[in-house]
C-alpha cells in the first residue's frame, strides 16, 4: 500500500508542478490575436502557444515517464532504492544457464526484483520475490552444512 502511495505522491507533486508550468506559460505568453471579435485559439493557430504546448507535452510525459521508471526500481516494502545490479544468466547459452536478467535487492534485504533482458512474447512483468524477515538465515544453515 505504501508502495503505491509513494507513487502517487510523487504523480500528484508532478501535476502541480505542470500547473505551475502552466501558470508561468499564462504569464510569460501573449495572448493570441484578436481579429475584429474573434479572438484566435491558442493551439494550433499562435505559433509560440503552439510550441509552448508542444515542449509542455513533453516535459510532462517525460516527468511521467521518470516517475513510472524510479518507482520500478525501488523496494515494495521500504521503498529505497535498489541496489547491487547482478547479471545472471547467459545470451549465448541460454539453454544451459537461463535466460538474462538483471537482478537487484534491497539493500536491507527485503526483497529481489528480477528484471528479464531479454522479452520472448511481449512485455514481460518483473519479477518481486520478497524474502524473509531474516535474511542471515540462509546463510547461517550455509555456514552450518560446512560444519
Ligand atoms: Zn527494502
């Protein structure tokens, strides 16, 4: 719940800043042209609204775009950043050793996301696997078989 959350925040503090944006478009930018009593519209028909609109288009997808891309990379429970990016697996032998991926923890071990690199039937979702709550467990009964 926490997760989605923060990633709605984080859309909500883009809108405002897009309606700041806006505002300061508002300000900056003439208004269009009245001719006799029809004023023209702003799109399409005044240059600088028109690329104004344009380049505001596109801030804002590309600000969309970094918040999807930032809350794909971070933990589902403590929502840090992931961390220590491992490459598993193999592209020229992938019968034998899987196919690639990129691996990435928590750095308070909470979980691993696996990120596949390469896509057989479309867009594949990655893969959350949350660990236990103690994550030395592992490796205590590793150190404990050698015993
Ligand atoms: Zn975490």
């Amino acid at each position: 719940m926490k997760y989605w959350l923060f990633l709605v925040a984080k859309l909500a503090l883009v809108v405002a800043v897009l309606r700041g944006l806006w505002w300061g478009m508002e300000q900056v930018l003439p208004e269009p042209v009245t001719i006799a009593t029809y004023q023209l519209g702003r799109f399409g028909q005044d240059f600088y609204w028109t690329t104004a609109i344009f380049l505001f288009f596109l801030i804002g997808a590309g600000l969309v775009f970094l918040c999807f891309l930032d809350q794909r990379y971070r933990c589902r429970t403590c929502l840090r950043r992931l961390r220590m990016p491992l490459s598993t697996g193999s592209w020229d032998q992938m019968l034998q050793f899987g196919r690639p991926k990129m691996e990435y923890i928590c750095p308070f071990g909470h979980g691993t996301l696996d990120v596949h690199q390469i896509q057989f039937s479309g867009r594949e979702k990655d893969d959350w696997r949350k660990h236990d709550d103690d994550i030395w467990r592992e490796l205590e009964s590793l150190s404990e078989s050698e015993k």
